[in-house]
C-alpha cells in the first residue's frame, strides 16, 4: 500500500496543487513516488484521465510497479483513462531521426489537456530531454507553458527531475513554479537495510499579507520501499539501528 507515503506528501485527495515536483538526487530511486501517484489519480474518478509521459521506462514497468501496490492499470489503459507516451519507443521507431522534440510534446499536451476536464500528466522524467540536445531553458519554458495551460481546477502536472542535485539552475526554477516540492535524499550516514532514504516535503503557505508567497518544508520523513509497500518513518535523533521504527501517520505533525 501506498496511502501512508502519499498522505506524507499531500497528495492523497481529490485535487492536488497545479504543478508538484519530485527532486531525485543522485543514488536515490523515487520510482515508487510515481508508481503511487499514478494508481491514486487513476482511482480517483472514472472521469478522470491520465497522461504517462515515459522517458525512462515503458509501460511494463510502471504496471508491474503499481500492481505491488494493488493498482491494476490494465483496466484504465483498455478504456482509454490511461494514455502513455513510451519516448524511447519513439526514439526507436523514429531512429535515425530525431525523436519527438518539446515543441511537438507540448502540442500532445495540450491536445489531452482540452479533451480532459479532469486530467493528470505525469513525466518521469524531464532531465531525459537534455540528451536529445534540449537546454535546461528550454526545459524550463516547456514546463512553463504546461502549467499556464492548466485552465481547470481538476488539472495537474506532476514532474520528476533524475538526479536533480546536478542541475541547480532547472531545479531552482521549476521549484518557483511548483506549488509543492519533493525532494528525495540519500542520508547523509550512509546506506541502510531499513531506510532507502529521506523524503522532504515543502509547500508554499499562504499568507495574506505577504508580498511574495514562499515555499516552507512541512515536514520531513524516512521511507523504506518493500516488495508489496512503501512505509514511512518518524527520523529520530539515535542512530536507525537503534531506534524503534513507527510508522509515520498524517496526523503527526
């Protein structure tokens, strides 16, 4: 199950902020996060669509990842709730030419966005755009349009950045676009059995009286993925070997 991790991160109702992004650094495998997120906005209404732009894997692999965590994606694809856009397949059937480029993307983009009143596009992930000879400015006015396109409610973005502790300039500014950060951290001590690594989930606060809304960290946890979940913990000051493991709840502040 995966409702303890989304609950973390705020993104287990209905409607989810217009733009969430998820920070990868290097060494640190945030596959699960949209493994989570994608089964969740699937059952979150039969109206409602999804748009899986893949870069890094194929649809294979997400279905796998999500019936670990009891999300069947078979039925949604069937019925055309679930729409995937494989880009290394392209990349293959295209070859030798060039692959889709950003200007085509975000036309499919739009297309999906003004067929679906409510709809989510998940891109896993962007930092793959860059090889294909894309600069990190460009990458920035691609996301951009993406989130100024968003003229419904219902309407997300949801991007994951691969390592993105080695691009400060694209994640500086996608961040001061996002309405919510994730950022997923190796700790610091080292590697251990029962922690895969740190989640920090910030959010911008509104404030009335502020000039300019800034973004807060909310809270902080340590996650470990098993085979058939994702459990998140409460960091304690002892060293993790030695300090009871309780599983974090919403509640906890």
């Amino acid at each position: 199950m995966a409702q303890p991790v989304l609950a973390t991160c705020g993104l287990n109702e209905a409607t989810i902020p217009p733009l969430t992004l998820i920070k990868q650094d290097s060494g640190v495998d945030g596959s699960f996060l949209i493994a989570a997120i994608l089964g969740h906005r699937l059952k979150t209404s039969k109206d409602h669509r999804v748009l899986l732009i893949a870069t890094q894997h194929n649809y294979t692999h997400y279905s796998s990842a999500c019936l670990k965590l009891t999300y069947n994606l078979g039925p949604s694809r069937d019925s055309g709730q679930l729409q995937t856009l494989d880009i290394g397949a392209e990349l293959f059937q295209n070859f030798p030419e060039a692959g889709p480029n950003l200007s085509d993307l975000q036309k499919r983009i739009e297309e999906f966005l003004q067929s679906s009143p409510q709809a989510t596009i998940l891109i896993d992930d962007l930092t793959f755009f860059l090889n294909l000879g894309h600069t990190e400015s460009m990458l920035i006015d691609f996301v951009e349009a993406i989130v100024t396109g968003l003229n419904r409610p219902n309407q997300a973005v949801v991007i994951k950045l691969n390592t993105a502790d080695l691009y400060d300039v694209l994640g500086a500014n996608l961040d001061d676009l996002a309405a919510t950060e994730l950022r997923l951290e190796r700790l610091t001590s080292g590697n251990f059995r029962e922690v895969d690594g740190r989640l920090t989930v910030s959010r911008v606060r509104e404030q009335e009286d502020a000039l300019v809304q800034t973004k807060q960290r909310d809270r902080q946890v340590l996650f470990k993925v098993n085979e058939r979940n994702v459990k998140v913990f409460v960091p304690g000051e002892l060293g993790i070997k030695n300090l009871p493991l309780v599983r974090y709840r919403a509640s906890i502040e």
